[in-house]
C-alpha cells in the first residue's frame, strides 16, 4: 500500500473516532426502545392463540426488513462480494446462524438480555467494516475466518430476534408452527432486503465513485455500528 493510501486511510479512522464519539455522547440520553413492536402487533401477537401460519410471517417479514441493525450487518457482508455463488454462500450461514438461535430461544424459553444481545449485534457490524476495511491484518498481522464470523454473528442476530417475540406471553396452542411461520418470513424478509440491496450495490459498483468512496462508506458503516452498541449499551445502564 503506497503512504499516500496510508495516510488517507489513517485521516478516516481518526476521522471515524472523532464521529464516534459524538455520537455515543448523543445516545447516552436515550432510553434505548429499539425492542418495541408496533401496539398493532403487539396486540396480534399477545392475543393469538391456534394457527396463525401468514400473519406471522408477514410479522417476521416486517421485523426484517425493518431491522437496520440487521440490514446494517447484511449489507457489510456483501459489499465486497461480487459473484452471486459467494453472496449465497454468506448469506446462508447468517440464515442458519439466525434461525437456530431463534427458533432455540422462543422454543426453549432461553433467555438473554436484549440490551446486551443487542450492542453484540451492534459490534457485528463493526466487525464487518473493519474486516472491510483490512484492519486486521493490518493491525494484528492476520485475517478472521470471515465465514465462521458470519456464522456466529447470526447466533446473536438470531437471539436479537428472539428476545422480541419473549416480550409477550404466547400461546402454547399453534406455538410452535407460529414460530417456524415467524423464521420463515424472516427469511423472506432478508431475501426481499438482499435483493434490493444488491441492486444499489451493483448499479453503484458501475460508477467510478463505488472504488473513490468504499473506504469512506465502510468507516460510516462503523460508526454505525458503535452508535448502536452505545445507544443499546445506555439502555442497558438505564434500566438497570
């Protein structure tokens, strides 16, 4: 790498820590409600009780979709991802890794603290970008198996979605077909996501600003991250 390419890189990540900490600083006031459920489906959920096979995938579908911190992590994952057999390959074991913990979690009545799940899912993205980025091997000398991170940042993933549903006191009759009904439409929720964010990758990746802003939008995608771990972090030290 020339020290020109150094230095620049060198100027964003002070640059990312200056933004970071601005934006810690304005998400310690917060209360940290990024577990709500709209009272709509909130009502739903409290409330249902047999088969519930297409609402609940809608739900599970609009949790997706909606989830920015989740969508964060995904678009971290394929950003440097040009062939469709590598993006499948990633993206199935973050499916895996989610489904397991969610399916786990609400079945089993395993819990954990939102809060807590939440900055780790947070961190996540982090990891992402600065796997991006090449900062481990340029810090540490050596390269993460970006594969089993992905696997094992879906655990958590999968555990954020659980702790969701365990807000509410479900039903035991139609539980367990609701739940799958659930990951199912998370699945078609990320897929929906995956693919417009794969076309907003690849017309990008057409124009000259995709190799001039890379960089740039990956150390975003970090700050990004941190502001998420501190805002769930200050809920965290709020309610306890």
């Amino acid at each position: 790498m020339s020290t020109k390419n150094k230095k620049g890189r060198s100027y964003l990540f002070r640059f990312a820590g200056s933004l970071l900490l601005t934006v810690l600083a304005a998400g310690l006031p917060l209360s940290a409600q990024a577990h709500g459920v709209a009272e709509s489906d909130a009502a739903f959920i409290e409330g249902a009780s047999g088969l519930h096979l297409v609402p609940f995938i809608y739900l599970g579908a609009k949790h997706m979709v909606t989830g920015y911190d989740h969508l964060l992590f995904l678009f971290g994952v394929v950003f440097f991802l040009f062939r469709m057999r590598d993006v499948s390959l990633y993206v199935t074991l973050f499916a895996v890794g989610h489904s397991v913990t969610l399916l786990y979690g609400v079945l089993s009545g395993t819990e954990v603290n939102p809060y807590i799940v939440d900055a780790i899912i947070g961190l996540s993205v982090v990891y992402k970008a600065l796997d991006n980025l090449g900062a481990f091997r340029t810090w540490f000398g050596f390269q993460p198996d970006t594969r089993a991170a992905v696997l094992i940042f879906g655990f958590f993933h999968g555990f954020g979605l659980a702790t969701k549903l365990q807000d509410f006191t479900l039903s035991e009759a139609g539980l367990v077909p609701n739940i799958l009904a659930f990951n199912v439409g998370v699945e078609l929720g990320q897929l929906l996501a995956l693919t417009f964010i794969l076309l907003a990758m690849t017309a990008w990746r057409q124009t000259p600003s995709f190799s001039r802003r890379a960089v740039l939008a990956n150390v975003g995608l970090m700050v990004a991250g941190f502001g998420l771990m501190g805002y769930q972090l200050s809920g965290y030290w709020l309610a306890v």
